[in-house]
C-alpha cells in the first residue's frame, strides 16, 4: 500500500507545539513553551489516548499514594499505577510492569510533574498544579452530565 500523494497536516495543537520550538536547541529536546503545550492537553482532555491517559494516571497514583508516605517509593507506585491504568493483564510479569511505569514516569518527570529523589517519586508544584486542575475539570464534566436540560 503506498502512501505517495497523500498530504498529512497538523491539528491546531501540532502547529502550536511545532511554534513554540526553540531553534537553537537539539531537535530531541521540549522546550518550557511546548511543555506547557502538553500539559495544558492532557488537562483538557485527559482520555484524548493511551500515552495522554497514562501521564495523568501516573501523576494522579503518586498523588493518591502520597498520602501514606512522601516522596512515594517505586516499589509501592508500580503495583498500584497497573491497576490504576487498567494494565492488570497486559503487564502481567513484573517486569512488564517496571518498564511500564518507568517510561510514564519518564514522561511525567520530562513535563515536569514529577520529579526523582532515588527511588522516589514526588510530585512538583507544576504536579500539584496539574492534579487539581484535572479533579477540577472533572468535576466540572460530571456536574455538567447530571444537569437536566
């Protein structure tokens, strides 16, 4: 099957991502203005795709289990992130499960809503930003459902 002749575009987000590259630094690295890009998606529409939905899981599992102790060790997250992710079967071997959560952690830390200390997760004030405005706009999304029109 050939692809020739057909012309690809970017969505409004993908042009605004691409404009807010800084010329002058490798091409493998986000700038703050596309960090902010990507961010303010996954705010907008945290199920918008799997890699999308994986960053906020993440980010909303080191939340939750910050509760019982901070910064949040690895060994603790991994578990609790496949569950939360709906990873049950897919990420059946633990190993599975390791590199699945490194490479949304990885992710995460690279917009950064997260950050390292060892084996530990914390989350950023951009992190704790980003939490509480998703709980906020789905909030506002349930409540917009439930009204009676």
């Amino acid at each position: 099957m050939s692809h020739e002749g057909r012309k690809f575009t970017l969505t409004e987000a993908g042009e605004e991502y691409v404009a807010a590259r800084e010329a002058s630094m490798p091409p493998g690295h986000t700038s703050e203005q596309q960090t902010e890009v990507l961010k303010s998606l996954i705010i907008k529409d945290p199920f918008a795709s799997p890699t999308i939905f994986g960053v906020y899981t993440l980010v909303e599992a080191v939340f939750s289990l910050s509760r019982n102790g901070y910064p949040v060790p690895w060994d603790s997250l991994t578990t609790f992130f496949r569950e939360a992710s709906g990873k049950r079967f897919e990420w059946a071997a633990a190993k599975t499960e390791y590199h699945g959560t490194r490479m949304y952690s990885n992710y995460a830390a690279e917009l950064g809503l997260l950050g390292r200390v060892g084996h530990n997760l914390y989350l950023t004030p951009d992190g704790l930003r980003f939490i509480l405005l998703l709980q906020l706009h789905k909030s506002i999304k349930m409540i917009d459902a439930l009204q009676m029109k």
